[in-house]
C-alpha cells in the first residue's frame, strides 16, 4: 500500500469515526464500493456519492472532506470511471455535488482553460 492511499484510508476512517451519528455519511459509504451515489442539483448541499475506489481525498484548515473520481457506482447504479467532485462538511453534515458528471465513463467538462482559473 503506498503512503497516498495509506492516509486515504487513515482519514477516511477517522472522519467516519467520528461521524456515526451523521446519516448523510453513513449512507454515502455504506457498502462501499458498490453504494449508488445520490445526485442531486450540482452546486447545493444534499446527496450523497457513491461507493468508490482509487478516488483523490483531501481534507481542508476547515475539516471539509474533498472526493474527486474514482472507480464505482453513479446514480443509476452504473460501474465504471468518475469524474465527479464531492464536498463534505462536518459542520452540517452534508455533502455537496460540485462538479463533473452524475454518470459513468463520461468525459471531463470543467470550465476554463491550461493556466487559467475558471468560474
């Protein structure tokens, strides 16, 4: 195991820990990898995503959990590769849909261009 999903797993399992009383949190990781993701309006709190593996996890100064991609469940329950981009905040217990596709194997479409930020 390298050091990159060795702490993967580390924080993941300390904010889930931390979390069982969270609901939003517990039905986002139960029966990982195969849980279906809820998407919901990109861009507002509710939802959840689905079970993954060999995603990208970050955690912010501000405890936010950050889940980009990875390989498992979209909404319809489909398997494959995704593209999609999760925001958790402990304070209130929500997660957030804030970019990328609610589907499976879709291209990546983000805004901007190479060296310029976008909206």
């Amino acid at each position: 195991m390298n050091t990159l999903n060795f702490l993967t797993l580390i924080l993941v399992g300390a904010l889930l820990c931390a979390a069982q009383r969270l609901p939003p949190w517990r039905r986002a990781f139960e029966g990982a990898p195969n849980a279906v993701g809820n998407y919901t309006v990109r861009g507002e709190p509710g939802g959840w995503p689905g079970g993954r593996r060999w995603h990208a996890a970050a955690a912010d100064e501000e405890r936010t959990l950050w889940v980009w991609g990875g390989l498992g469940r979209d909404g319809r329950g489909s398997f494959g590769a995704l593209n999609d981009l999760w925001r958790f905040r402990p304070d209130d217990a929500t997660w957030t849909w804030l970019a990328g596709s609610s589907t499976v194997n879709a291209g990546t479409t983000y805004p901007g261009s190479v060296g310029t930020a976008g909206a």
